[in-house]
C-alpha cells in the first residue's frame, strides 16, 4: 500500500468517527431545555406543579421562580411576570382566591379530564379590560360554592375586551359559567357548561363573537342570555351549539342586531317559553331543532317571538324542527301594540305539536308582514296554522298540511299552493 493509499483510509476513518459522534450524541437525551443554558423555541414561560403541598412556577430557564402553598399567589405571580403561556401540568390544583390574567397571558392545561382548578374563589378566572387573554385545556369547578367560573368585566364605550379565545373547557357546578361583558372579536370554542345555574351570559356590547361546540346541560337557570345593559349585542354567531335539560330558558334574548344559529339543538326545555326572543333584528335560526320537556310530564313549551323589551323585526327560521312542544311549536305574538314585523318560516318541519286537542304549529297574533313559505305541518291538534284578524299583510305559500286546518282572519291575506288542509281565511 503506497502513502497515498495509507492517507486516504486514515481520512475516510476519521471522517466516518466524526458523523458516528454526532448521531449518538444527538440522540442522547438532553437536559438543557429543562434546566440548562436558556429558553428553547416554543417554551412556555412559565409551568406550574404541585409537589407535596407546594406549588411551583419554572421558568423557561428550568428556575422554580415562585413558590407557595397558594395556588392562586404562584400563578397571579407568574402572570404579573411578563406575557405568555403559563401552563398547569396535569393535576388537581386548588384556587382560594381568583386568577387574575391579563393582555397577553394564556392558561392552559393538560387536558380536561387532566388539569382541574377546583375553587371556592368567586369568580374562579376574571379580568376587566384586557386583550389577548387565552384560556384552554381544562376543567373548572365551583365545587357547589354559587361562584361563577370566568367574569370578563367592561363597558362598550371605553373598557372593552378583545381577541379573547375560550377553548376546550368543562365548567361545572358553579353558578354562571361565563359572564360576558364588551367582548369584541373573541372566539369560545367547545366548552361544556353543566350542572349548574346559568350558562353563558352576553352582557353590554359584545359584538363579532363566534361561539362554536357550546353545550348548556342539566342546569336550573338559564342556557343562553343575550342582555341588553347599555348597548346591544351584534355578530354574535353560534354554531353546534347543544342546550339540553334547562330548567328556565334555553335561549333568551332581550335584544341584539345579527345573532345567528346554525346546526344546533335546543331539546328538553322546561320552560313555556323555553326560547324566548324579546328585542332585536336579523335574528336567525338555520338548521335548528326544538323541542320540550315531554308532554306526557308536563312539558307545555313554545318557542316565543313577542317584544316585550324593544321590537323584534326580521326574525328568521329556515329548515329548523319543531318537535313535541306543549303548547304551540312557534308563536309571533305582539307585545303592548308592538307586533312582530318581517318573520320568515321557510321550509320548516312542525312534528307532534299541542297537547289534547289544543294549540297547534303556528301561531299569529297582531304581527305583520309574516311570510311562511315551504313548511310541512304534522301535528294532529286543533290548529296547523292560526292568525288572528288584527294580523296584516301576510303569506302563506307552497306549505302542507298533514291533519289539521290553516286558519288566516287577518287582512291582506296571501295564501296559495296549500296543500291538504281546508284554508279558513278571511276576505277582509
């Protein structure tokens, strides 16, 4: 072997140790993003555990910054520390005062069934005014103490909470789950509220909330709530959202501009006016289903439209069910002198509405301008539709009707392509 030979192995050699190095040092474990020479990308700022009663606060550094048998102080601390996530590891934590975040924090967890804040704080999370605020991943319980679970505090003309996300939470046995106030651009997705008093309120000016996976159940207030303080709630949009077994109203809105649901359920209501829209415009319901409390036990429910708070105009339900309601399935009554104006019905299922004989689908009492077009009515009751003669001016168009008789006395009736039912209208 000449010496150029002998050179050229020794440096294939070396060349074959170096890379050999490099893969089983890169595969040893590393403990520097733990404890080691600074923050690695994407580390939380800070993660919380528990360790026989005390509670700790790692950096990104791996430093136990804070630490305390108090729940609250550690995790207060580290959102006073600076924006970022803070993290809770998967366990039990118990809260005696609130938590307190603010703009740029974000709570998470481990998982809901992995991370839970049992609290007797009232409320358990709050925060007045402040923006990118996230919490996520976890499960809060009032354990029973009538506290609320999230308070976000504002006024719509000056204190205001934007790009706020909810996400991935069980809230339980507490007595309001979310309390809304002047949330702007915010999304709230799949969380659970049950076993409590109320769900979610919106309060005060929320506007451009999408609302996603919502589920209200087993609870003895109210589901949903869209109040009116000193301005109205407008593009709020719910979708799948599931309001089951509420003792008081599942939905109830006192007034807004542009409330949309879509794809949602609001079954076992209690209450005889189980969803009940008293003020507002453009308010729609697409691919929605209703239905009560059953009859055979006392369910006497209706979906109620009347404006008891400010007008309602421009209502809107399109291919929704209404389905084994007490009383009537839908009912557009006046309040005071104030009718119901614009209500649209198309294309809606009325299935096994009234009870013994009374009551029906449809009911039209002193409301103007109604047009319900493409409807299919199967309740064997006394009525599939009745409009009183105070109405004005409204449609009936391409609907069946399986049993019962239409009844239209209002004036400036339009009634055509019925099928099936004897029309009882007036000519005046």
């Amino acid at each position: 072997m000449n010496k150029t030979s002998a050179l050229k192995i020794i440096a294939l050699c070396l060349i074959c140790s170096f890379f050999t190095g490099v893969w089983v040092y890169a595969a040893t474990p590393s403990i520097i993003q733990t404890v080691g020479l600074g923050p690695y990308p994407g580390a939380d700022r800070y993660t919380i555990f528990l360790i026989s009663g005390t509670y700790y606060a790692r950096d990104q550094n791996g430093v136990n910054e804070f630490s305390s048998s108090n729940f609250s102080q550690v995790v207060n601390n580290a959102f006073a520390a600076g924006d970022g996530t803070v993290k809770l590891t998967a366990n039990t934590y118990v809260a005696d005062s609130t938590l307190t975040p603010d703009e740029g924090d974000r709570l998470i967890g481990e998982g809901k069934s992995a991370t839970w804040i049992a609290s007797v704080a009232d409320p358990i999370i709050s925060w007045t005014g402040q923006d990118h605020i996230e919490i996520e991943d976890l499960t809060l319980d009032g354990d029973g103490m009538a506290n609320d679970a999230i308070n976000i505090y504002g006024t719509w003309d000056s204190v205001t909470n934007s790009f706020i996300i909810l996400k991935d939470l069980v809230i339980t046995d507490v007595d309001t789950g979310i309390w809304l106030n002047s949330t702007l651009w915010s999304t709230f997705d799949n969380i659970r509220i049950s076993e409590s008093v109320n769900g979610v309120y919106f309060n005060d000016g929320c506007v451009n909330n999408e609302i996603n996976k919502l589920q209200v159940t087993d609870c003895s207030g109210d589901g949903i709530v869209i109040d009116y303080v000193s301005q109205r709630s407008e593009g709020l949009s719910f979708t799948d959202t599931v309001i089951f077994n509420v003792t008081s109203q599942s939905v109830l809105i006192d007034d807004g501009f542009e409330i949309y649901f879509q794809n949602s359920i609001f079954d076992y209501g209690r209450a005889a006016d189980f969803v009940n829209i008293r003020g507002g415009n453009t308010i729609k319901f697409d691919n929605c289903y209703f239905s009560t409390f059953p009859v055979a036990i006392g369910g006497v429910g209706t979906v109620l439209v009347s404006p008891t708070q400010t007008d309602v105009n421009s209502t809107q339900f399109n291919r929704c069910t209404f389905a084994w309601l007490g009383g009537w399935g839908l009912s557009l009554i006046d309040s005071g002198g104030t009718p119901v104006l614009y209500a649209t019905v198309t294309d809606c299922v009325f299935l096994n509405n009234g009870d013994s004989g009374a009551g029906g689908d449809l009911y039209i009492e002193d409301s103007d301008y109604i047009k319900v077009i493409g409807c299919d009515f199967q309740s064997n009751e006394q009525y599939a539709v009745y409009e009183n003669a105070a109405s004005l001016n409204n449609t009936i168009a391409f609907c069946n009707s399986l049993y019962t008789d239409i009844v239209l006395l209002g004036s400036g009736v339009h009634y055509y392509g019925v099928w099936n039912a004897s029309i009882w209208a007036s000519l005046g």
